[in-house]
C-alpha cells in the first residue's frame, strides 16, 4: 500500500472505524492505539503508521487497526482504553504517561507498547526495565536527569536567573514530584523552581495571565501532551515568552524550532520506529517480559537564534558549539 494513502486514509478519519471499512479477516492480528493527542496532531501515532507501512503491514491484508483520540482530554483516556480492550487487540500501543496508565489500567493482561512516556512512568507500570515484570514495555521520553540538564542550558544561556517556573499539568501523574525531582540540579545552579500547574487549552490564558503578577525570570516547559503537544497550547505559550522577554526551554524535541529559545529532545523518530518493532515482535510471539524498556541514548540541543534576538539574549558560545541545530 501506498504510504501515503494509509496515512491519509488514518488521518482524515482519526482512525476510528477504519478497521470496520476494510475487508475482515478473522485470523488478523489487532492492534489498538490510545492517544491523548487529537486526530490531526497526533505526532506519535501518525509516525507509528508510517512505521508499520515500512515493516509491511497494511490495514486490512496482514492486521486490523483500530484507535481512540483522547483530543488533550486526559480524563477521557480511561474510558477510551476501556472501548479499545473490549475490542479485544492483540496488543495496544500508547504514549504518554497519562495514555500508559489508562491503557495499563484497563488490562493486566492484553501487551501494552509505551512509545514513549515519561521514566517514572514506565518505571512504575513496567517494574523492572531489563525485564518488565507486568504487561508493560516501551520506551522513556527522556534520559535521566534531561530535565535537570534542560534547566542548566537555560540558566547557561540566561546569566543571573534567579526564579525559574516550571510548566506542567498536574492531573498527569507523571509530574507528580515536579519540581522536587529538579532539586539537586536546582540548588547546584542556584536558582528556585517554582511549580505552575496548567491543564493546557481550557486555562492556559488563565496561567499566563497570572504569571505576569509573579518573580519569574525564566520558563522551564515539561513535555506533555495537553501543552506543548498542543499546536495551539504551543503557540499561546511561545508568543507569551516573546512578548514577555523571558527565556525558555523544554525538552519537547520541536520547542525551539517552533518558536521557542532552547530544546534538548530526544529523537522521536528513533523512538517510534523501535515501538514498530516492538508491536511486530509482540504479533510474531513476543511477550512484554522480553522486550526491555529503553531509554533514549541521544539528545537533541537544539537553539534558536531568532527567538534569543527578540528577546534581547545573547547565545553563549559554549552553547552554540555543542548545539545539534541552530535556528537563524
């Protein structure tokens, strides 16, 4: 099948009911896909498919899809994952801590594939990373202690920060020690944290606001679905820090390319095609218990140099030599 009429044929109907339309075959593995994102930003399962297309698998002839968009509604995914395991797949692939625990939540049994979520996370779900010891394997969004080093480059670029803000959504339990996790690194650099709590679309203008009022002089922005997986979240928060003047960092891989200052990401692509395997190898007979969960060996640094002129900041050269991408 043509790549990219399997992507468009998922895309434009959000993958529900597409396994419905195509010719039935009782015998053909299922998989499922829970995503919190919505159809159209979903970059994880469109890059999922993509993979699948390369290892054969075509909708239809050699596996049957079926999937559920949370659409940034985190109190959605319980429910959706329970629609998904009735369909009784072979295996279910998610991402995002909030998705792994919803999918995770509703089967103890069925293989869930986690590409990726966050360390605690998996940690939590999996047991044992070398050897998961329940129905959950995947892949860490970030490598230990990514944050802590995103907060360096920050406080690296940006001289004299006393009080960074750290921006996360407190219903994803990932978070839940968000910023105690950050407080070696923080008492090294010599900066306080402070935690701003945001559930993304329905108060982002309400947090922003409100930060205005407070001692914030840089933004530390965690990789969630509900904020910067938001393309509109994204922009809402990238335009407050323009016009703020205030610098910024995330370890969401495409921060700084969307407007952003600083980025250390890891490569999703890598990451999503390993979970591909992942789901063949677990079709073909795998179990969880075989496949050991992975943490990201790469990072992306990435810096923008437009963003850091509109905001009246001089790049260290110490950064821009060891930067993976510069944007001009």
């Amino acid at each position: 099948m043509n790549r990219r009429v399997f992507l468009a044929g998922w895309l434009c109907l959000g993958g529900i009911g597409v396994a419905a339309r195509a010719p039935r075959a009782g015998d053909l593995p299922r998989l499922a896909i829970l995503s919190p994102d919505s159809p159209s930003g979903g970059v994880a399962p469109s890059r999922l498919f993509e993979a699948l297309s390369d290892l054969g698998y075509a909708d239809g002839r050699n596996i049957r899809l079926q999937s559920r968009f949370a659409d940034n509604r985190l109190d959605l995914l319980p429910a959706l994952a329970a629609e998904l395991v009735a369909w009784q797949p072979d295996v279910i692939f998610t991402h995002t801590g909030a998705g792994a625990f919803a999918a995770a939540g509703a089967t103890k049994s069925i293989p869930i594939v986690v590409g990726p979520a966050g360390e605690a996370a998996l940690e939590r779900l999996a047991g044992n990373f070398a050897r998961p010891v329940a129905n959950v394997t995947g892949f860490t969004l970030a490598g230990i202690g990514q944050d802590g080093k995103c907060l360096q480059l920050l406080q690296e670029a940006a001289a004299g920060m006393s009080h960074v803000g750290v921006l996360l959504n407190p219903d994803n339990p990932i978070w839940r020690d968000t910023p105690v996790d950050l407080t070696t690194a923080s008492g090294q650099l010599g900066v306080v944290v402070v935690r701003l709590e945001s559930r993304g679309a329905v108060d982002i203008d309400r947090v922003l606001g409100e930060l205005t009022s407070r001692t914030i002089d840089g933004l530390l922005i965690v990789d969630d679905s509900t904020l910067l997986g938001d393309q509109e979240v994204r922009a809402r928060v990238i335009e407050f820090t323009r016009e703020r003047r205030l610098p910024s960092a995330s370890t969401a891989n495409d921060y700084a390319r969307s407007g952003g200052l600083l980025s250390l990401g890891t490569d999703m692509g890598f990451i999503i095609r390993r979970a591909a395997e992942y789901v063949d190898r677990i079709i073909h007979g795998a179990r969880p218990s075989e496949l050991p969960v992975e943490r990201p060996a790469k990072f992306r640094l990435s810096v923008n140099l437009a963003t850091a002129k509109a905001i009246g900041l001089t790049i260290p050269l110490t950064i821009l030599g060891r930067a993976d991408e510069v944007i001009e």
